[in-house]
C-alpha cells in the first residue's frame, strides 16, 4: 500500500512528553483512540474520547497488569494484512489498527539507579510494548509505529501534508526505528542480567557480562576512511553520552573526515584531563602541543610555541570558551584543521567564520572523562578493558633518589604524565 489514511491509533506510552500535541492532531483528523492504564487516563484527563483496552479487547487487565495488550484482538489489529485478513478480522470484530504509539518501561533509568533491586529490574522488563512494537513494525504495509517522543512532531507534519495518511516510505522508516529501539531495549535487558552469574550477584555485578550487547547508531557516511581507498562511517553510541565527542555540535566548517574525528577525539580526551585553563594542538592522533596557562589566550601561546611547524594543519582543543581575542590569534598564526572548545562566543564564531574550511565543534561544558570500556577490534573477536584513567597525585608518589623534588618539579612532573597517558606508543614528553 502507498499511502494509508490513519483512521483508528493505539497509544501506551511511559512518557507522556509531546503526547498532547499529538492527540490534538489525530483529535482534529477524527482518529479513534484505544488506550491503557495511565495513558488512558491521561488521554480522558486532556479531553479526548478514548477506548480503553479492555473495553476493546473484552477482557480485564490480568496480574496486576503483566497482561493487558497480549490479546489476538490487539495483535489482529495490528497484523492484519489489507485484502488478505479482512473476512476473519470482521469475524472476530478485529479493528484495524493504523498507527501505534508505544514507548517502553523505563528499564535503562530505573536500573541505573545504585539502590535497584533485582525484583525491581525484572517488574520494569516491559513485554507488552515490544510486542506490540514487533506486530505493527513486521506489517509496515499498513501500520505506522512510533517509539519516541522525537517522532511525533514529523508524524503531526506528514499528517497535514498527506491530507490525514501516512506514506509508505515514512511506515518504513518508522519500522526500521522500532526494531532498533527493541533491539536497543533487548541489550540493555541482556547486558544487566548477563553481569550476573546467579541472582545473589545482583550488588556485586561482574565489570564484564557473558554476553555483551551494544548498539551504535550511524551518524554520517565518511568520504572516505583513514586512507582514501577504504570506505567509512562514524557511528554514535546509543545513548549518546553528554559532554562527549558525539555529542558535539558542528557549528561551521566542512564536513568532518574520519582523520579528523581520530584526531579530535584524541585532542578532546587530553585536554580533559586538565582543570586549568588549557590548550591542547594534536597532529596524526598525538599531542605536538600542549599548555596551561593563567587563561586560554596564554595556554594556546604556550601551546603553539612548543612546536610550530607540527601545529600547522593541527586539531586544537579548549577545555573552556573560546572568545574572540583568541580566535583572531589562533587563525593569525596557523592553519586549522579543526577546533574543538567546549564553547565559542558570537563574537569568536563570527571571526572563525572568515576562515569558512575551519570546522569549529562544541561540546558543552560537561566532561564526560572517560566512562565505558575501551574496544579494540582482533580478528574474530573484541578485546575489551576498562579506561585508563589513572592519575597520580604528588602525595601518592614515592620518591627514591636521593634528592626529593620541588614543589615545581612535581607540578611538572603531574603536567608531563597526563600528557603522556594521551601520547600513542612509547611516549617521551618534555615538560615545564
């Protein structure tokens, strides 16, 4: 089928977010509404008529609400196939279902928390939402399902567009997304139980689970990969952590390349592990610069200085804002491939954009630090382990030469390790 007009909308959703605004879309398009539980009475609370399922369905929620959507009229709704199932649907008074909007129990929320318990995990595994899910997304041809709240606001536009239907690629672009939010929601629900052996592991779970489950989500396709013959993409995590590279925004410049994103991401993973003002200039993923300074103007003069002809075409990151005096010195001095602050001012955005090939990105004022596990891809399998995070404090160190150092030289001596951690293979660092 092309284009489906959406007549009847199934709605059970944890988050409420945006709901409002979509009911008043399929209100206004005289869409019949069936519901559940709490979203039922939200629904009649903002008043709209709706159905509630088991008014549909003709039986009660069972079990304290383990079973309320696992029903053939529910699934019926949702499977059946235009032209093929009509005569059995009339028969068993099956409603087509046109669009289903579903969002899950919030599994991944509620076990982050340090006080969850086993007994809580397992109540929050949703089972009749991914059901669901998988009914409506299998039967694209005539069902559109949305999982998010993100999704709404274009299913509202393609509605006013399409005069109330939904074409087929959306249906299938939908579908696509509901089956990476089920496998999504699956590996979560695999990975927490995987890290423990027996259910008495439940407070001492294992750092790495019997099966690891993790899904990425493709941000762009690359020109091309670490060399110009191989083919690329860059992939997020899924959530996508605050504060991380992924998580920046791009705010002038040319498309990034795989090169670049290596290169900022080292030149992020630096900077960070300073808390003073501090410059860091990255050439082939290792730092040929880096400085601290009484603020960032002096951090990227010191930075710059280290070494000149390596800085030229280098990533440069900014643990702070960069402001307009800066901009205008880094783009007097050098060629910048691109830069990498946590903020830049309306002012600085407006000199950087004289030079239009600088890709500039911000990343907020979160650190991320280095959370998760470090990947490393063998033949045939994954290498996993923790980050290295690691730093010694001058207190913890244990001096065994005859003359202990001064309080400089241990300053020197702190500045020279961070960087070394971020220098690839055997590091040798001069510091001061």
């Amino acid at each position: 089928m092309d284009t489906v007009v959406v007549k009847s909308a199934l709605i059970s959703v944890s988050d409420k977010t945006g709901l409002e605004d979509l009911l008043a879309a399929l209100a206004a398009r005289g869409v019949a509404l069936i519901s559940t539980g709490g979203t039922y009475a939200f629904i009649r609370a903002a008043g709209y008529e709706v159905t509630e399922i088991s008014e549909y369905t003709g039986s009660p929620e069972m079990m304290q609400g383990r079973v309320k959507t696992l029903h053939p009229k529910v699934h019926g709704g949702l499977l059946g196939r235009a032209g093929i199932d009509n005569t059995v649907m009339a028969e068993q008074a099956i409603t087509e279902i046109d669009l289903l909007v579903v969002n899950l129990y919030p599994f991944e929320a509620v076990t982050e928390a340090a006080d969850c318990s086993l007994e809580t995990a397992i109540e929050n595994i949703d089972i009749g939402g991914p059901a669901m899910i998988r009914s409506g997304a299998k039967n694209f041809d005539r069902v559109t399902v949305l999982t998010s709240p993100a999704d709404y606001a274009g299913l509202i536009q393609t509605l006013d567009d399409n005069t109330g239907a939904v074409p087929r690629q959306v249906r299938f672009d939908c579908a696509r997304k509901a089956f990476a939010r089920i496998a999504q929601y699956d590996a979560v629900i695999s990975n927490y139980l995987a890290a423990r052996e027996t259910e008495s592991d439940h407070h001492h779970p294992s750092l790495f689970p019997s099966v690891l489950s993790q899904q990425w989500v493709k941000a762009q396709d690359m020109r091309y990969g670490e060399n110009p013959h191989q083919q690329a993409a860059y992939y997020r995590e899924d959530p996508v952590q605050a504060g991380s590279l992924s998580d920046a925004v791009q705010i002038q410049g040319k498309d990034l390349s795989f090169n670049n994103l290596a290169d900022a991401d080292a030149a992020l993973e630096c900077v960070r592990s300073f808390s003073s003002p501090t410059c860091v200039i990255v050439k082939h993923a290792n730092p040929c610069g880096v400085a601290s300074g009484q603020d960032f103007f002096e951090a990227y003069d010191k930075a710059f200085a280290t070494d000149p002809t390596s800085a030229f075409g280098g990533i440069i990151a900014i643990n702070g804002c960069v402001d307009e005096r800066l901009a205008q010195n880094m783009i007097d001095r050098q060629f910048v491939e691109v830069l990498v602050a946590d903020a830049v001012t309306p002012a600085a955005a407006a000199i950087l954009a004289t030079k239009k090939n600088v890709r500039v990105l911000t990343v907020g004022g979160a650190n991320a630090g280095q959370v998760g596990f470090d990947l490393k891809r063998v033949s045939g399998g994954l290498l996993v382990q923790t980050r290295d995070t690691l730093l010694y404090e001058p207190e913890h160190l244990q001096c065994v030469s005859k003359r202990q150092p001064t309080a400089q030289e241990q300053i020197d001596l702190m500045f020279a390790w961070k960087v070394a951690k971020n220098v690839k293979s055997n590091a040798i660092v001069y510091a001061k």
